[in-house]
C-alpha cells in the first residue's frame, strides 16, 4: 500500500502542471499507482482486529488493576470469580491493544530556585576498589540548587553519624549553607512520616538548627524534586570512579574532593551557560553563614575493658593501658579516630578503622609481653637480695637452686626471710655449716640458727 506521504506528494505535483509519466519516474512509481492516486480507487482502509473476548473488557481491567499486572493472575482469577476462560495469548493481546500496561504521561513542571533558597543531599551505592579489594561504599553528595556546585565523600556505610560528618565537611567545602535541605524519605534524618507530612529526627533538627538550615523531604515517587544532586550520581560513576584505584578511603576522599575542584564544579553547563563555580560566584554572598565555633562530632558509648585489656567498638577492638582491666571507659568514636577516657583523663587515642572487622589496634606500651620465658629470664629479685654480699652465701643459693623444682623461688623467698628475721652472725654460721654437709632443709637450718643464738639473746 502506498504511503500517505507520497499520496500528499503525488497531488501536489499535479497541482504544478507535472504529468503522470513524470510524477511516477520522480519518485520511482509506476504510472499505475499514480492513476490509482488521482482517481482516488487507491484509498483502502486500514486492516481492523478484533476479538470476541472484548466484551469482558471491564472485568479484565478491574482484575488486572487487582493483580498488579499479572496476567497469568488475570486468567485465573477470570476462572474462579466469573468462570470466564481466555487464552493467555488473548489476554496479552487485549492488554497491548488498550495500553494496560503503559501509564499516563503526565505534563512536566519545572523547578527554579533563587540563589541561597535551597541545596539538595542524597546518597548512592558505587563499586568502588580499594587496596585492591572491590567494595560497595555509599557516595553522599551535596548539591546548591541554583549554582549546581557540587560535593562528593564515600562512606563504608551511612548512619546518622555518617550523615552529619559528612554535612559538615559539605557546608564548610560550600563555606555557607542554603536555608532548606532537601532530602529523600531516608530514615537516617526522618524521624516518621513521609513527604510533606515527615518529622524530622530530634537529633537531625538540632543539626541543622546549629548550621542554619531545616531539612525537608519530597514526597515518595517524586525524586524529580531534587533531581539537581540525583544527576550528578551518574557522572560521578561513570567519569571520577573509571579506571581509579584507591589504597584507603582518605585517599579516595581526598580524590573525590580533587574532582569536585578541577572537573565537577569547572565543567560548564548548557542550563547555566556557564560553571557552577562561576555562578557559586554570583550565589555566595545570599548563603548563610557559618558559626565561628561548632560543636565536635563524636558518638559516645560506654565499653568495660576485657581480661585481655581492650574495649569493643564496631566489632573492632583497640587497647588500653593493662591496669584499667574491667574498668567502665568512655569511648568517644569520631569519623577518623577513636578516643577513650578514664573519668576525665585521656588513657588512649588510635585510628578508627574504617573497613573490616575484629581487627586489634594495640598501642606500644599499652600491655606487657605475655611469653613467660621472657618473664622468667635472668635472676630473681629474691636472688639478687641474698647473693653479691658473700661468697659462702652466694655458693650455698646457687647449690640450694640446683636441688629446688623451677627457679627455687619457694626455697629462696624462705631463706631470705630467715636473713631478714635473725641477726647475722648467727646466720651465717648456720649457713656455713649448711654448706659444708650439705643441708638444704631450711627448716633445720632455721634450727641451726636458734641454737646459734640461745645463749647470746634468750635462754632456751
């Protein structure tokens, strides 16, 4: 069948005086189809389908609202409920037919903000590799609504904590903020509630009272209301992320901030007509400015110190000083390191680990050796205390260690009492009697000593 088009175009040539033979050698027809057109016969309807099952049109579409689109559903709930039978390829054939399954397209609006009303926060999974290990980390990026200045961190995961780390970072990177936040229907800041009808967090709403903002979210299929950051997230995976390796995540964020400097926030942009930077420019002077002073940003959790003399963060452990075993510490975990108290005096200070997980972060000095063959190396302080004062004594500990199970520790902690407990020429002389037989018993030795001293002290 011929096309409209060359219809249109046929009797426009004839209008101009142009004859059939060459109106059919122009446009490559013959002369048939160009007498069909002029008299008209060559007009034919259309090929029109048609089912009888049309007639259960109503019930279909109720039923196919009720099942979500499952037509295999459709088809049996037609059986059980009307004991209507259609063939499956009947029924997807009435569904393509009458769009069933293509929604109403909506006429579009357009947002546009003046500059310092509003700034858009959002987060992403992204793979990122780091240390040669492919990870998903949580992009969060912080956009201006009217200079579309853009910026970017990763995080192992995102809490509230998370959140406000990195919305610090964002709005001193922006050196001001913007008097409202919009966000998704994220649990991180919500409190309950959705859309327009949300309460934010207690803890979320101090936050931004301290830095001069409210946060506001859109409501749930509506991410178009902040499509100024959710834009962004496909640039960033497919332009910072390509071909880069990472050792740690400082060194990826330190990377992502390079982007946003060099790349993101200098490229120009067809609805600015220019950078973001440039017209962060022109936006900068309405932000509103940041408080000289802000309060640090740590969460506080109370960990007793085990036998072993760490304390437990984040499936993590990381040492104290040995003697603070089975104390109550105050564990203040900040985005890169971990402080811990004891009362109010600071006992450790580590690196937070970012990534992983029963991991033991020990500083040096924190806990003794425990190899007790190192601890049992050289003498004795019992040892030192008898011997280098005389040569008879000195011969005696050395035979009296070597008949003693261990390091003689029993047999000489006993010796060096009867020295400290009795005067010491009687003392010595037991000993050199001791020496010259060969008596280690230091209970007759003891003997030996009193009857050294009976008739000088007491009379026994």
């Amino acid at each position: 069948m011929i096309e409209p088009i060359t219809e249109t175009l046929v009797r426009e040539l004839l209008k101009h005086g142009t004859s059939q033979r060459q109106i059919a050698k122009q446009l490559s027809i013959s002369r048939n189809t160009v007498s069909r057109i002029v008299t008209g016969s060559d007009v034919r309807p259309g090929p029109s389908k048609s089912s009888s099952h049309e007639q259960h049109l109503p019930k279909i579409k109720e039923l196919f609202t009720l099942c979500e689109g499952n037509v295999i559903r459709v088809q049996e709930e037609l059986v059980g409920r009307y004991d209507i039978e259609i063939p499956y390829q009947s029924l997807t054939w009435l569904v393509r037919k009458y769009k069933l399954r293509i929604p109403v397209s909506k006429r579009a609006g357009r947002y546009t903000f003046t500059p310092g009303v509003e700034m858009q926060h959002d987060t992403s999974p992204h793979k990122v590799t780091i240390g040669r290990k492919t990870v998903t980390a949580q992009c969060a990026a912080l956009v201006f609504a009217y200079s579309s200045k853009l910026f970017i961190q990763y995080y192992p995961r995102f809490t509230r904590f998370e959140c406000k780390v990195f919305l610090d970072a964002a709005l001193s990177y922006m050196q001001g903020s913007c008097g409202r936040c919009v966000v998704d229907n994220t649990s991180v800041i919500i409190g309950y509630g959705t859309g327009p009808d949300a309460i934010m967090a207690p803890e979320m709403e101090r936050f931004g009272r301290i830095y001069g903002f409210s946060f506001m979210a859109h409501r749930i299929k509506h991410a178009d209301r902040k499509a100024r950051v959710e834009r962004p997230f496909h640039y960033v995976e497919h332009n910072f992320l390509v071909g880069r390796t990472f050792t740690d995540w400082h060194d990826l964020n330190g990377h992502a901030l390079k982007w946003c400097d060099e790349v993101a926030n200098h490229k120009p942009k067809k609805r600015l007509g220019m950078s973001a930077e440039s017209a962060y420019l022109m936006e900068k002077n309405s932000l509103i400015p940041l408080s000289k002073v802000t309060p640090p940003l740590y969460v506080a959790k109370q960990r007793t110190v085990d036998v072993e003399g760490y304390v437990h963060l984040d499936t993590n452990r990381y040492s104290v000083p040995e003697n603070l075993i089975g104390n109550s510490l105050e564990v203040q975990k900040y985005w890169d390191r971990v402080d811990i108290y004891h009362g109010r005096k600071l006992v450790a200070s580590h690196q937070r680990v970012l990534q992983g997980k029963d991991k033991r972060i020990t500083a040096p000095g924190h806990h003794q050796p425990l190899n007790r063959r190192k601890a049992h190396q050289g003498k004795s302080n019992e040892e030192k205390c008898l011997t280098g004062h005389n040569s008879i004594l000195d011969d005696y500990v050395a035979k009296l260690k070597k008949r003693s199970r261990g390091r003689g520790l029993i047999k000489l902690r006993k010796l060096l009492e009867l020295k400290r407990t009795y005067p010491k020429e009687p003392f010595m002389k037991a000993v050199q009697d001791a020496n010259q037989y060969g008596l280690f018993d230091l209970a007759r030795v003891e003997n030996m000593i009193l009857n050294n001293t009976s008739g000088d002290y007491f009379k026994l």
